[in-house]
C-alpha cells in the first residue's frame, strides 16, 4: 500500500531504533490515529499522550477514541487534564491570553505554543526518547508557504521528518512519520482500515492565518502541495540557519529560543 510504504521509507530515512521510547501525541484525530497504528504495526516501543483540552462534548470525543485506539492497540495511555494542570480549560487560558496580548495573537497559535509545551514537558519526565506527531505533508506545504509569506523562511529550513539542530538534555526529539503523506490518503486509509477517530475540527479553530493558507492549497491539486515541499526541501540547504542555541526558560525552566520561551511570553509577561 503506497501509505504505508511511504512511512516506512519515512521511518528508515530518520534512522527510528525499535529500542527509542516513543511517545505518540494523539490528539484523537485521524492522523495521530493513523501514526500509533503504523509505529505499532511496524513493532516500535510506543505509548500514547492526550492533552485532555477540557472543552467541553468536542474534548470528551476526542478522549473517548483516544481511549478506545489505544485499548485496541494495547498501548499505555497518558491522558494530561489541562484544567488539573493548569487551572483552567484551553477556552479560559486562550481568552486571557488574547486579553493580555489585546487580540494580536489567534486561537490556534496560542493552543499550538502550550500543547508543544505540554509535550515536551511530559515527555521528558516520563523518560521517553522521541515524541511522534501526526503532521503531514499538507501541514509541512501550509508551514513552507506561512513562512513565504512571513518573510521567515529559515524557520522551514530545519523542519522534516525529524527535529535538526536541537540537541538538549531537556529537549526531546519530535518525529512526524506522515511527512511525506498526503492528507487525503491519510484520511482514506483510517477510514479502510475502520480506526477509532473523532475526525471533527476544532471549535475554536475559527480565525487562524494558516486555516486561511489550509483554503488556499485546498484548491490545488495533491500535486502541488507535493512539489511546495519537495521543491523547497531543494533549496532549503542553502538557507542560512537561524541560530538554534537552546536556553532554558527564566520563568518556567523548559528549553526556549530565547530567555523565555514562548509559552511563558503567552502566559506570563
Ligand atoms: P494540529 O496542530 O491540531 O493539527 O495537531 C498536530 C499534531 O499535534 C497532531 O497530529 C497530534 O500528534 C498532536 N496533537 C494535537 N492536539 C493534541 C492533543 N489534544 N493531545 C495530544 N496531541 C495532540
Ligand atoms: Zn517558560
């Protein structure tokens, strides 16, 4: 099967060991999904991670299939209540977040930065090697063209397959096995192969720049977006790299790109 194939090319090329303990992010959807049972049917050491956002019928479904693939798949899952965590469901800290920041930054960015966090975080203290996502190619042309149109192109330079430049004690490595698959063949193999999944967006995913990019390339044939990537991929090489040197975090202690990372300039400056 051409998906599968793909993310087995995909798993060789990032040289993934059966013996890494690897953390699957699921986020209920069809590509985490479609991600946790590939890494499982190939025999990886995998466990799964669900950031319970705490939103209400959308957030119960995504942990019920969350729940239900993992039993399925026999896998441990770790289910992280945003509410026990920190405070408050993703509504309320998304809300105050815009309040603070006077609207200047989406719901979608906002989510992303902390769930990243949370990700990394967990990760880290429950001793894992590798944190799997389920990205795929549509998400990696979205990122190409978002930084086009940014001006920020050499934050494209270091993506793929697997995190570059980025080596730290506190930093765990982040793969995507479904770099290289299209969307669509994503959600037609989890439909074939009948996988749990809540395949329904976000409801708070409403005024994010890359929905607007995500409509643009919707467009286009898979064609394209194939060749947004692989022609960028070409060049990317010759990008200067952004400086990558990890700090850690003078507020909360978590690796950053600067004094304070990005979750903590949200939520605490
Ligand atoms: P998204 O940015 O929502 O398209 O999600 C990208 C990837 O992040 C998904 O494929 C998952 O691997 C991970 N993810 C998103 N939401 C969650 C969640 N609530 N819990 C755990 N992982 C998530
Ligand atoms: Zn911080």
């Amino acid at each position: 099967m051409k998906l599968e194939a793909q993310v087995k090319n995909t798993l060789k090329k990032i040289k993934l060991s059966k013996k890494d303990k690897i953390l699957v992010a699921l986020s209920g959807g069809k590509d985490s999904t479609v991600t946790a049972y590939l890494l499982k049917k190939y025999g990886y050491n995998i466990s799964g991670i669900h950031i319970d956002l705490k939103m209400g019928k959308y957030s119960s479904d995504c942990l019920k299939a969350t729940e239900k693939l993992c039993n399925d798949l026999g896998i441990v899952l770790y289910v992280y209540d945003v509410k026990k965590e920190m405070g408050s469901s993703m509504c309320y800290i998304r809300s105050a977040v815009q309040t603070k920041h006077k609207g200047a930054i989406k719901n979608c960015a906002i989510c992303g930065v902390i769930k990243k966090w949370i990700l990394n975080k967990e990760a880290r203290k429950l001793k894992f090697d590798k944190i799997a996502t389920g990205h795929n190619l549509d998400d990696e042309a979205q990122t190409v063209l978002i930084n086009v149109f940014k001006g920020s192109l050499q934050l494209s330079a270091t993506s793929g397959p697997i995190t570059k430049n980025t080596k730290d004690k506190k930093f765990v490595s982040r793969i995507k096995p479904l770099f290289y698959v299209l969307e669509d063949d994503v959600r037609a193999y989890a439909k074939k192969m009948k996988l749990p999944m809540h395949d329904e967006k976000c409801p708070c995913a409403i005024d994010s720049y890359r929905i607007q990019v995500r409509n643009f390339l919707e467009k286009l044939p898979g064609k394209d977006k194939i060749n947004i990537r692989k022609n960028f991929e070409k060049i990317s090489g010759k990008i200067k790299k952004k400086n990558l040197k990890i700090q850690y975090c003078g507020i909360c202690g978590e690796p950053a790109r600067g004094k304070v990372c990005k979750k903590c300039s949200l939520m605490e400056t």
